[in-house]
C-alpha cells in the first residue's frame, strides 16, 4: 500500500502505477467520488483480470478515464454537441459521459476525473479502463485498506489517499446519435444539473 497526498501528486508512486498497469497489473485508484480499479484497457489479459476480479459481467463494457476531450475522439467516438456541452460543464469532475462509437455500433464511455492524483496518473500513462473498486452489485470502497482486505494480491498498486471524499459514485449520462441525452444513473452530480447545463 502507497500513501499518497491527494493535494500533491507523489511522482515516484505514480510512476510505481504507471508501471504495474504497463505490465498489465490492476492498480487502486482514489478520485474525488470513490476508490476505482485501473488497467490498461489494450491489454485483453489484464481486462480480464478485472472482470474476474470484480466478478463483473465481460458483456458490461468499462469506461475511459481521460484528460483531454480530444482523447475520446482518438478512442472512436463521437463527439457530440450536447457531449460538449456537458464537458464544459461539469469535467474535469464525477460524470462519465457515454457517446455513440464513430462506427456507428454500441457506444463508450468517458470519464475526466477532477482529483489530482487520478488525473496525473492519466496524464502519465493515458486513457484507462476504470471501474469501481467493489465486487459487483456490492456497495462502494471508500478506504484503501478495505479494498485490500477484499481483493489482496489480486491489485498489484494500491494507492491510498485517505477515505473516499464522496460516497456517491459519478454521475452516468448518455449521449445519443441524434444529439439527445439520457440519465442512466443519478449520481454525485444531480439530474435537475444535467438536464440544465
């Protein structure tokens, strides 16, 4: 376990992270809502290893975390005005944004995450595939140690910024093909927001 400052990026913890997920390992991530779990969404094994560790359906796909709106674009969606409009809003920040692939099949999800050594371990390694740091359907993690004591060696990093600062998960909207959105879950940021941004 890493103690880190969540007001102040700890650059050789960071780079411990930046190498377990090169090597395709799982690392324990604190944002501003809860603890997440991190690989390297271009390695199958090691998204492999997070379904299995959560005991997550392979079908439910994974969100990005990212910190630049361009990086979704690169990553094969489409970037739509409302998506825009809503990044302006309320990123870097709790809310996962999911937009039509530019192929015109399925749909991928985004999150910019407003909390300092989530958003530099982004910037050091790239996009990540990011969920919560829970068994799935299971309530949240909110401390280090407890996500320890239930995943224990399957999470090579974990990185301990304290007690989650939220207890509330982000907040899920999607964005459709003819520009319209959807709320698929109401979280740290409320609906009446959203719809009003």
């Amino acid at each position: 376990m890493i103690t880190i400052d969540p007001n102040q990026p700890d650059h050789r913890a960071l780079e411990r992270a930046v190498d377990a997920l090169r090597r395709g390992g799982l690392v324990l991530l604190p944002t501003e809502t809860v603890y997440g779990l991190a690989v390297d969404p271009a390695q199958p094994a090691a998204l492999e290893r997070l379904y299995a560790a959560k005991g997550r359906d392979a079908r439910k796909p994974l969100a990005y975390f990212i910190h630049e709106q361009k990086q979704a674009v690169a990553l094969g969606a489409r970037w739509m005005r409302a998506a825009a409009r809503l990044a302006d809003a309320f990123w870097p920040g709790p809310l996962t944004l999911v937009l039509p692939a530019e192929t015109g099949e399925g749909f991928l999800g985004f999150r910019m995450p407003d909390y300092a050594p989530a958003l530099e371990l982004v910037r050091r390694f790239g996009p990540m595939a990011v969920t919560s740091a829970n068994r799935s359907g299971e309530k949240e993690i909110l401390t280090a140690q407890d996500a320890r004591d239930l995943f224990g060696p399957l999470i090579e990093v974990y990185l301990d910024a304290g007690p989650s600062l939220g207890t509330i998960p982000s907040t899920v909207v999607q964005v459709m093909p003819d520009d319209s959105i959807r709320l698929l879950r109401e979280g740290a940021i409320p609906s009446d927001a959203v719809f009003h941004a």
